[in-house]
C-alpha cells in the first residue's frame, strides 16, 4: 500500500491539518506595488511585472467580470470573451473542450487547484460565482510552476479582498428573461457580501444564491438542460458561499484563512429529444429523464496560508489547503445508470525567493510541493465504473531571475514531480468488457519540466521575448481503466503527456494603446486522445506523437477620455502522427482545436454616470475531417463516417450589449445577451457530432439588476 510506500504521505495529512488550525496568508496584491505602474502577476507563484515576464499573460480584472457577467452563463463564457487562444464557452456545467492552445488547462482559485488528475469531472470553472472574484490571472502556454494539469495554461482566479473601510455592505439583485416564455425562462439572483477591516485585520464574506430558467434557442425552442450531456445551468439553483480573513502579524508577517464552498444543482424536471446530426436539432421534452436523478455539482475548499516578507533576506510563504469535488453526471442510457465522479486533495507548499547581489543582480524562487489526491467514479447504485485510485505527490523545484543588464532579463528553471499511484482491484461493469477483472496494483513514475526565457526591455512600456517551457498533465487513468483497456494496473502506460512549447512575443503598454502578440509551437510525443463512434460512450485510448502551432494577439485602445476599444484574435491548429513515421498527417479533434476566434468590444462613457458597451465574439469554422479515413456524417461529399469530436463546425456571430447607470442610491444595469438573436449552433454542439447532443445556443436574452454598496 502507498502507506509503506510513500513515507511522505503521513506528512502531508497531517501537516495539512496542523496548518488549517493557523490562520494564514499571502501578501495581498494592494501591497505589491509597482514602480512602473504595470501589473503585478501572482499566476507565475513569485508576483512579477507583466512586462518583464516571457511568457503570454491575460488578465481579467474587476471591471471586466463585472461587465461581462451580465451576459454570460458562468466564468468560462466571460474567459472565452476575453483570453486569446482559449476555446469557447459550452453554455453549461463543464469546461471539458475548454483548452488553452489546443491543451488542458489547470484552474486554480487562490492557488487551490480544482482540477481532478486522476479522474476529473471537467467543471472546474462553475465551482465559483464571478461575482466574488477579484480578478482572473491566465497564463498562457505549459508550464510546470503548479505540476501537473497546465498542458495548455493556468487560469488562477482570484477572490476578492476586504474593502479598507471599517464596515462595508454590498447588495446585488439582478434577473434575466427570454421573450419566448417569460416565465419558463426567468431567473433571480441575489447577492450579499459584508466586509470589515482594522488596522491589522481584514474580513470579507459573501453569499450567492441563483435560480435559474430554461434557456430558449433563436427560434424560441426549449435547450436541453444538459446541452452535451455533462450538465447544464439551465432549470438550476446555485449556492455559493465565501469567507476570507486576514491577519498582520507584523510589518513582514501576515496569516490569512479562506473557505469557499459552492453547489450548482438541476432537478429532474426534463429530458433531451434526441436531434439528427447535421440534419434536426436536439430538443427538450416536458417530464423527467427514467431512472435519472438531476445532475450536480458540489465544490469546496479550505486554504490557508502564512507568509513572511523578510526571513533571513528571503520571502517566505507556506501554504496548506484542502479540497473536495463531486459531480453527479447525466444518465447514461447504454450502461443503463447513472454515474457519480468524487475528488478529495490534499497540499502542502513551501516557497521562497531569495534575491542576491553578486556578479548580477537576480533571485532564486525554490521550494517544494506535497500532495495526496483520491478519486473515483461509480454509479448512484453502487456498481464501480472506474476503480477507486490515491496518489501521492512530492515536487521541489526551483527558478532563477538574473538582471543581465538594465534592459536584459534571463529567468530559467525546473520542476521534479514523483508520483506513487494505487489502484484497487475492479471489476468492469459496462462495455464490452465487462465482467473482466482489473488487477489493481502500486505504479511510480515521475516527470521533470524545464523553462528558460530571455526577455529584452527596449523600454519602460515595450518588450519582446523569446521562452523555451514544458508542461504535463497525466493520462486520465480512471477512464481507461474503467472500460477495461488494460487488464492489469502493470500493463497501464501513465506515463504523463509532456509538452514542450516554444514562444515568441511582444508586450507593449503605451499611455493609449496595449498590445500583445505571441506566437507559438509545441510538441508531445506521447499525446492521448480517446477515439470511438460519435454516438457511443466508450472510447479507445490512444497514444501519440502531437504538434500545435498558432498566433494570438490582444489590443485596447483608449480613443478619449469616453472611448475605449479592444479585442483579441486567436488562430492555431494541431495534428498527430498516428502512424508514429514521423509524419503528421491527422489532424486533432474539435474537442482539442478550436475554429478561429475574434473578440471584439466599444465602450462609451455616455455621461458621468452612465457607461455602455458592445462585445462581439466569432468563431470560424474548421472541417478537417471530411477525408479522414481513420474516422456521423452530414454532407453527402464526406467518403467516410466521422468519429466523435470530429464533426463539421461553421462559423458564427454573438453580440452582447450592457449598459450601467450610476444612481444617486446604487446602480443599474440593463443587459441584453445575443442582441440581433442569431440563430446558430455552438462548437461544441457541432464538433460532437452526436444526435443527443446537437442542440443550438442561446437565443437573446434580457437582463436587469441592482447593486448597492452600503
């Protein structure tokens, strides 16, 4: 057993539970000023100026959630509307085709990783409400800064701190509603958060609580509350609450405790008509699924951490956190059952920067992470459907900063991660194999990530850089097991899909004008998609050489004083050596590439208290697959039946319009979400090319609300 095993995994429980006791903290971003008057990003673990970093960095702050909230179904919609490379948004629960630059993403909130290695359930971007996050920090590209998961990128989110006042009340009301069905449609939301501050301490808590309406398609159709079968937040209630303490031990200590715990839940209320590919869409039907219960998702998380600005020279930070996620998922009508998916983590980090003055100026940021996840999958009457799986963890790492010159920036660095996986005995359940037994077993393995950037300051608000990085994320273990595509845990291949990614780019930050472009190219030799009949759910791993390769660019302009503009473009494309000769003939699925993608926004400061915007998101279209013979088919011109994800995805337009009046009490907003009601499917509804899961997207939507802060 891991016990005798990993000595280390008795440490990490219960130094873990030793640290919950300690109220901890890190320095919050207000402190870490900047000279420059550039941002500081904490994404990267060591708070660095943007523009001295070699790496591609997005953004989200206060105002733009804000804003763009008003008109989106949850925080993945507003990143997809504002982060260049990422995929668009599913309009439901989960974030599964979500990928950075073709890759999965590891999504952390105040560094507490959400997502599941072992067996995830893909709605990492849900277990938040926007309205209690500060800002969202996107570091684009793999790195290895966090482990493992950031194949494509992290997206940190990051909650919202104390006001600095001695009591300070904030008060949202909003709803939003379709015209099709009013009623049916409807929904209400209401916010509460309450801060305080002294002059050592700070608290912050907040509770959200959303009831949410069916959604309705241009044409004034019903969308089925689980659009792609992984959850919807249609005919939903969310419940989401917040807490936050901060303690100043001294001038250079600080302790900080947050707990954040959110359950999103769709009662049985409807099923899915099933649409034809290419042909009919998929529709909603009154009365309950058979045999189903409503799908779910339940998060929660304790985090706390310690932080010391001057140890011996050196800052200090120490950080424990505890984790806990469980999806309930749609019936399944081939396995006849319902499943459920269960995390629990557990972590430890230590990390310290020291800075030195010798022959160069510089820094080092070193340390070392614990961590202990279990995971599974069965079914809600008990039958197992993937085994039950524990892992632990141990990474030092380290990272050096050397000053070359005023204007020369070297950083490079690496990552050691040992992994000790257990996996019970099982018996396959569902599929073709079932009744086969599954020998459990004890695997290690390990992987070592490097990085290395050189960034050159051709002045105070212009750089360009050229980075070397790698990132990796492990093959999902439970899903190939639980089909039984191994038949012993021996004859398991984990090795972790490591990613190699080359980048060059530019960042300018002029008085009007910022501008970004990066371009990049990476590579895995062992990549792993799933391959199978787009109608079925039991799919064959497959192992592979992979390469994407893309541009992206971001821009806002200040025209004047009550104008502003912006937007981003994004353009990648990937492709595997399935034959393993060195030629890369197939391309990757929709559920991997996304089309081109556009965004664009106006805004107008119309008077003193009243503000409006417009944002416009494309999506292009990408047909790869017409000719590929290794692959359900729409156009009579195709010679061969597609496979799943690798459906024919055209292209489409949404414009959004919000507008914000400042009241002499509090604010009002009116919204209104595809503002012309366009009339199309989303990508993901088409490179799925399954008839359960053609449904459309949504149709326009009204949104008004109230906030009052007290």
């Amino acid at each position: 057993m891991l016990v005798t095993n990993t000595p280390f995994k008795l440490n990490i429980i219960v130094i873990s539970l030793l640290m919950s006791q300690q109220v901890l903290a890190e320095t919050s971003i207000t402190q870490q000023e900047d000279n420059l008057g550039y941002t500081v990003i904490t994404a990267t673990r060591n708070p660095e100026q943007n523009l001295t970093l070699p790496n591609s960095v997005t953004i989200v702050d206060r105002e733009q959630i804000e804003s763009l909230s008003s008109n989106a179904t949850s925080l993945g919609e507003i990143l997809a509307k504002t982060v260049p490379g990422m995929a668009t948004s599913s309009q439901s629960m989960s974030n599964y085709s979500q990928t950075i630059r073709g890759r999965k993403i590891q999504v952390l909130i105040d560094g507490v990783p959400q997502s599941g290695s072992l067996r995830g359930s893909s709605r990492d971007l849900v277990n938040i409400s926007p309205d209690m996050v500060e800002r969202v920090e996107i570091l684009r590209g793999p790195t290895g800064i966090y482990g493992q998961g950031a194949a494509g990128g992290v997206i940190n989110i990051i909650t919202r701190r104390a006001s600095s006042e001695a009591l300070a009340f904030t008060t949202k009301v909003s709803t939003h509603a379709q015209s099709e069905d009013f009623s049916k449609s409807a929904s209400a939301d209401i916010f509460q958060q309450i801060s305080a501050a002294s002059e050592d301490t700070s608290y912050i808590a907040s509770a959200k609580y959303a009831s949410t309406g069916l959604f309705y398609d241009a044409e004034g159709d019903a969308i089925p509350v689980s659009p792609h079968g992984q959850g919807g937040v249609s005919d939903s209630e969310d419940y989401d609450l917040y807490g936050k303490i901060v303690h100043y031990l001294d001038d250079n200590q600080s302790v900080e405790l947050s707990v954040i715990t959110s359950r999103l839940a769709q009662e049985n209320n409807y099923h899915t008509v099933n649409g034809q590919y290419g042909k009919d869409k998929a529709t909603q039907g009154d009365g309950p699924e058979k045999n189903a219960i409503g799908q779910e998702n339940e998060n929660w998380s304790v985090n706390s951490k310690y932080h010391h600005d001057d140890l011996m020279g050196s800052q200090l930070t120490l950080q424990a956190y505890a984790q806990g996620s469980k999806a309930t998922n749609k019936y399944n009508t081939k396995n006849k059952a319902q499943s459920v998916t269960d995390s629990d983590k557990l972590g430890l980090r230590l990390t310290v920067n020291t800075e030195f003055e010798s022959f160069v100026n510089g820094s080092v940021f070193w340390g070392t992470d614990l961590a202990q996840e279990k995971a599974g999958q069965y079914m809600t009457d008990g039958r197992l459907w993937s085994p039950n799986l524990e892992q632990q963890t141990i990474s030092p790492f380290a990272n050096v900063r050397l000053q070359l010159t005023d204007s020369w920036i070297l950083r490079f660095g690496a990552r050691y991660d040992l992994f000790d996986l257990d996996i019970d005995t099982f018996q396959v359940n569902f599929g073709k194999n079932k009744g086969d037994t599954v020998t459990g077993g004890d695997l290690s393995y390990s992987a070592t990530t490097y990085n290395a950037g050189l960034t050159y300051l051709i002045s105070d608000t212009h750089s360009v850089y050229a980075s070397y990085s790698e990132g990796f994320s492990l093959p999902d273990v439970g899903r190939i097991l639980r089909d039984g595509g191994a038949g012993s845990v021996a004859l398991l291949n984990p090795e972790p899909i490591r990613v190699k990614n080359y980048e060059i780019g530019s960042k300018s930050q002029w008085q009007n004008i910022d501008a970004n472009i990066a371009v990049f190219y990476n590579t895995s030799d062992l990549g792993l998609r799933f391959v199978g009949d787009a109608n079925d759910t039991n799919f064959s791993p497959k192992r592979e050489p992979e390469k994407i390769y893309g541009i992206e660019l971001a821009l806002n302009y200040n025209i004047s004083n009550d104008w502003n503009t912006g937007g981003t473009f994004s353009w990648q494309e990937g492709k595997s050596d399935s034959k393993d000769n060195g030629d890369y003939d197939d391309y990757l699925t929709g559920e991997r590439i996304p089309p081109t993608k556009i965004t664009a926004f106006i805004s107008n400061q119309t008077s003193e208290n009243w503000h409006n915007q417009l944002d416009v998101l494309y999506s292009g279209n990408r047909d790869k697959f017409a000719d590929n013979n290794a692959a359900a088919d729409v156009d009579p011109s195709d010679k061969v039946k597609r496979q799943y994800a690798e459906g024919k995805v055209e292209s489409f337009t949404v414009v959004d319009f919000v507008s914000r009046y400042q009241m002499p009490v509090g604010q009002v907003t009116f919204s209104v979400a595809n503002l012309f009601n366009h009339d199309y499917y989303t990508a993901e509804s088409q490179f799925r090319n399954r008839d359960a899961q053609y449904a459309k997207g949504i149709g326009r939507v009204f949104g008004l609300a109230y906030s009052l802060d007290w």
